[in-house]
C-alpha cells in the first residue's frame, strides 16, 4: 500500500479503522496483534475509545496517536485519566515530511481532542527512553520516578480459610470497592464493568482472580495475578486490592506468595506507590524493591485541580493501570 502523504488528513477513529491500525502496528512493532485483541482494548473500554489517526483518502493509515482511558477517584470524585499507548507511524512514511511531521501532528491533534479536565485531564505512561524524549517534546511529560517493584520469594505459607478463586465479581463487590477506594486520594475506579473488561474479557490474556473473606464472609482482599509474567519465572500482582482497616488486611502479602508458589513462580512483584502505606507494609514482612525498566511519567491539564507534584504522592498505582500486564 501507498499513496500521497500530502494528502493525509488527521481524524478520530471510524469503525473499520482497526484493520488498517492493526496492520501498521504488527508492521511497526514486529507483533501479530489481532482486531480481537485490538477491540477489546479500544472498542471494548467502558470509558471510551480514544484514537486520533492520519489517513489516506482511501483509508489506508499512516499515523495513530492513542490512549487507553481509565475512570479515576480523585479526592472523592471522578476524572479520567488515559494511558498513551501504542502510538506509530508506518516507517515508510517517516523520513522527507514538512515539519511538523505526520506523528506529531496527530499527537498535537489527539492533544486538542482529549488533552482538557473534561477529557484526559491527566495523560500517562511508562515510557522507553526513546517515546520519553519524544513525548516531552511533544506532550510536556514530567518524570514522576523509576518504577521499582515489590518483590518477594513465591513460597507456600499457612492460609487462613475464607480464600476462594471466581470468574466473576460477586453482588458485595461495590461495598468492597468503596471502602477501599476511601482509603486512597487516586485510585482507578475499580468498578464490576471496568475489572470484568479488564481482566475476564481480554482474550490474550489469562489473569487468576483470588478473594479473602472474614469469618463473617466480609470481602477484605482482592487480587489479581498474572502467572509467567514477560515468560519469566515470575507472578505479576496486577491489582491488590486490601481494606486498609481489616485486622486481616497483611494475610493478602501471604495470598500472593502461596498462589506465586503453587503456580511454579520463583518470586511475585507488584508496583506501588513508593513510601505509601502499602509499601510500608509491604517491605514490613520482607520484600524488597527491585530497580525495573520503567519510568512513570504524566502530564496534567488542569493542574490547578491535580498538580503534578500533588499527584506524585498521592496516586495509588497498580501493574494493572499499565499495559504492561
């Protein structure tokens, strides 16, 4: 396929897109990416689909800026968030263009488009260093830290009982919800739509649900794993969801390693927030933070409501908000 880059115009998304997009992703980045795996993503996402792209007259692509949006609690209300992600030009349509080029004029358009406080009023990533430079440049990235991960050995320890696995969320998932996300200043919205996307409906992906309960069958403790994780050795937590308040509330850090250990896993890790309350606890029965390949970086557009230091410590991150698990 080609054609005239001159007349390229930039747009949102209109369905049909997705074969054309998938086609220069698995060009781009060397991956057999299917419209299955593409839909779920992108059409699927109970918060919206988010996808600015520079196209030939006939529909052929040339460029894609995007975004996976997330519903986010912020201080007791609600915002959204986006995740960029996946964001390419064909290569044969990189080198000899007018300044600025195909990208970052798609980038500057889907900035336009979602980048206000009734949008994405906080876009954010995990960057290599190449789509660092890149995208503060073009988007006004600020490093927030090197993400370093919790890790533990994977070994089997007493459980109490009152641990079960599901493939569903039960009807007390909203009360358990709520009460954790009380606990937290920002968090992803957890809720029954957004974790059955998430982590039941992705079809190349399989993510083992666990839920603690009390002798009163009060849900205290949700996680979701990731076994084999980047085909390593290791459990990947991709959400570990705890009521702070429990007095039960560390039997979750010994969930995690049992389920690691029975699944053959030599270690489990998580990405939380440095010196949060879960850290703390965390490093309190024995992990360690381990120094990782990425960096966590965002940029604010109202930062009168969510300054980006402010957000730096406040923000209670998962593997989960990353489509990196």
């Amino acid at each position: 396929m080609s054609g005239d880059v001159s007349e390229a115009r930039i747009g949102p998304y209109a369905p049909g897109d997705e074969h054309e997009i998938v086609r220069v992703f698995n060009k781009v980045f060397a991956q057999n990416r299917t419209i299955e795996q593409w839909n779920w993503e992108y059409a699927q996402n109970p918060a919206g689909l988010h996808v600015q792209l520079a196209k030939l007259p006939e529909g052929q692509v040339l460029s894609q800026f995007g975004g996976v949006p997330r519903v986010m609690r912020v201080r007791g209300s609600t915002a959204c968030f986006g995740e960029i992600v996946d964001s390419m030009t064909d290569p044969d349509f990189r080198h000899g263009l007018k300044k600025p080029g195909l990208f970052a004029s798609t980038c500057y358009e889907f900035v336009e488009r979602f980048g206000r406080p009734d949008g994405e009023v906080i876009m954010y990533g995990l960057p290599n260093p190449p789509a660092f430079r890149v995208g503060r440049a073009l988007l006004g990235y600020v490093h927030l830290y090197d993400v370093q991960l919790m890790s533990a050995a994977a070994v089997v320890e007493p459980l109490h009982a009152g641990c079960s696995t599901a493939r569903e969320y039960p009807p007390d998932w909203s009360a358990f919800e709520e009460r954790v996300a009380t606990q937290h200043e920002v968090m992803t919205r957890h809720d029954a739509s957004y974790m059955t996307w998430r982590y039941l409906q992705r079809p190349d992906a399989r993510y083992v649900l666990f839920f603690l309960r009390d002798e009163q069958g009060v849900l205290f403790a949700h996680a979701v794993l990731r076994h084999a994780w980047l085909g390593q050795p290791t459990t990947a937590i991709a959400e570990l969801l705890v009521d702070r308040d429990h007095p039960r509330a560390m039997e979750a850090a010994t969930l995690v390693r049992t389920a690691a250990a029975l699944a053959g896993s030599e270690r489990v890790q998580a990405f939380v927030r440095p010196d949060s309350q879960e850290w703390i606890g965390l490093a309190s029965v024995g992990w360690q933070p381990e120094p990782s390949q990425f960096r966590f970086v965002a940029r604010s557009y109202d930062a009168e409501r969510i300054a980006i230091d402010w957000l730096r410590d406040a923000w209670s991150v998962s593997l989960g908000d990353f489509d990196i698990v």
